[in-house]
C-alpha cells in the first residue's frame, strides 16, 4: 500500500474551474490518505482522464510556442504519457504568471456594470486574463488516474432517423446516419482507509483520528481524494467559465480525454451520478455519461509474419492508428 504522496489528491484540481455553482473547499487532514489498491495492476491497463484546452485557444497562444503542440486532435490523440510531458514542459513557463494573473483576476470582481467610472476596455481586459489563466491552468493540469477501473464501459451507436412525417403516400422515412457515440460508465472508488499520522497514538494504542478500513476515515482516504477529482473532471468538463461576472454562460469549450485499453475517446461528460450503497459499505458507487467527438486508436499494428528465409526470419509493417473524427 502507498501513502497520499502516491496518488492523485483532490487538492491538485482545486485551481481548476467549475463553474459558479459550484465551490471547491478543503478541510484540513489529520490522517494520511492510504491507497489500498494495486499500483501494479493499473500499469496494465489505467483509466486515465485529461483535460483537452479549446482548440480556437491553443491555435492562438501557441503559434509563436517552441514547445509541442497541444491542440484538441494532439491532445486527444497522444497518448496519456505524451499529454503529461507537455504539460510537464509549459508548466515551467506557467508559474511566472500564473500568481499576477490570478490577482488581476480577483481584482476585476469589483468592476460591474452597476458601477460608475467602469471603462469597457478594462472589462474586456479582464475577461482576457480570465480566459488565459483558465486555459494555462487546464493545459498544465496532471492526468488523473482512477484508483480502480470501470465495472463497466460500454459504448453505444444509435441512427438519427424520423419515420413521423406524412405525405400523400405516406409516412417518410428520413435518415441522417449516425449519432455521436455515448459512453455509459460505471464504477466503484477504493475503499476507505486511512493511517495515522506520527504522534497520534497514545499510550494505549488509541489515535485521536479516524483511521482504518471504516467510513469515519472517508475525508481523509486517497479513494475519496481521488473521486472528488473525478467529480472536479465532471464539473469543469474542459469549459472555459467566466469567473470575473459569475455569468452561467460559457466562454470557450473544450473537451475531457480519457485513456483506456489502448484508445483515446475525447468529448464531454454529458452526466454523472453516485449513490452510497450500504450493501456495499465503505466505498461510494458512480456512473456517467460520456458523449464521444473523436476516437483514436492507439495500437500499433502486430505485424505479419515474412515467408522463410535464411537471412531473414520475418518483415513487420507498422501500421499508423486511424483516426475517427465524428
């Protein structure tokens, strides 16, 4: 088992927008989040999701950028581990201005239109400066790792056709071809466990924390830190909100890629749910809606087998993955 320095805590979305309804607090932790999974079953095959900037955006903020291209078919396409070194590598340049940006920012707040004096230029600034910060803090955030894959992930293909309007002859068929495809997911955290911090335990073995296999040490658990970054994921579901007026409106979309068994499906979570299930105790069940723009195929071919030879025993051909642009 590893400790909290191991796994994706909530704390490494909390800069990251989700909207005006929504507020992302933190209490503080006294025991250290326990990840009681296998890391080592999770390299096979993790369920990893990401955050795809609009691709209007990266067009503009990066044409003068040495570093690798982040637009939306990069991002989606790459894989996981690609998408994490470019992050790796603007983050360097991000932590410069990301403090005077996020002041700028905070101060717009007190500029409305209610106010006299308001200059509309000055608006438009910050509401810049929103976009920027929101688009370098989405561009630079780490991948997220699921603690334990879907129970389910099925994915479904419906036609858009009409048979309802009638003519003199009838009723007409009318036919447009498919529908974007739906991801239905369904799944399960880790259970909740935490350790005790050092110099909690008294004398006679009690600590003053939660810790354990129990639901007491729910807030503290890495399972619960690493579902309330799933839910963060749903919440900013890659969209550029206007944080400066608290407006419902959305500045720029983007999109939510997620990494799973050798594919990449970048789109949006159209919905998400979870229940506590006392029949399963402990843990907290989900499941949700992902609606698919683009798919990629990251597998490389197998090869073929070449015919026998004394100075050759086969030849592979390395086919390129296709791309499915919906």
């Amino acid at each position: 088992m590893s400790t909290g320095t191991k796994v994706a805590l909530a704390s490494r979305y909390q800069t990251v927008a989700a909207g005006p309804r929504t507020a992302y607090l933190f209490e503080t932790q006294d025991s250290v989040p326990v990840d009681g999974t296998s890391a080592d079953a999770r390299l096979y095959s993790p369920f990893t999701l990401s955050f795809v900037p609009p691709d209007i955006l990266t067009a503009t903020m990066t044409q003068t950028s040495n570093s690798a291209g982040v637009d939306t078919i990069g991002s989606g396409a790459a894989s996981a581990d690609n998408r994490k070194f470019v992050n790796n590598q603007a983050a360097a340049s991000k932590n410069a201005s990301i403090t005077k940006l996020t002041a700028f920012v905070a101060a717009g707040q007190q500029y409305t239109g209610t106010q006299s004096g308001t200059i509309p230029t000055l608006a438009d600034a910050y509401t810049a400066a929103d976009i920027k910060l929101q688009y370098e803090i989405m561009r630079t955030a780490e991948p997220l790792t699921l603690l334990v894959n879907p129970t389910d992930f099925s994915i479904s293909y419906t036609k858009i056709q009409n048979f309802q309007n009638r003519t003199r002859n009838g009723l007409l068929f009318e036919a447009w071809g498919e529908d974007q495809p739906t991801i239905s997911i369904t799944g399960t955290t880790a259970g909740f466990v935490a350790a005790s911090a050092t110099g909690t335990v008294d004398a006679s073995g009690n600590t003053d924390v939660a810790t354990g296999y129990q639901w007491a040490s729910r807030l503290d658990s890495a399972a619960w830190q690493n579902f309330m970054s799933l839910y963060q994921f749903y919440r900013n579901n890659g969209y550029i909100y206007n944080t400066v007026d608290k407006a419902e409106a959305h500045l720029f979309v983007g999109s939510i890629a997620i990494d799973y068994d050798q594919m990449t499906y970048v789109g949006n979570i159209d919905s998400f749910g979870f229940v506590f299930d006392a029949e399963i105790p402990g843990r907290v069940t989900f499941d949700m809606e992902f609606r698919v723009n683009l798919i990629r195929d990251n597998s490389s071919s197998s090869g073929t087998v070449g015919n026998y030879s004394s100075t050759a025993s086969s030849s592979i051909e390395q086919a390129t993955p296709p791309v499915f642009d919906l």
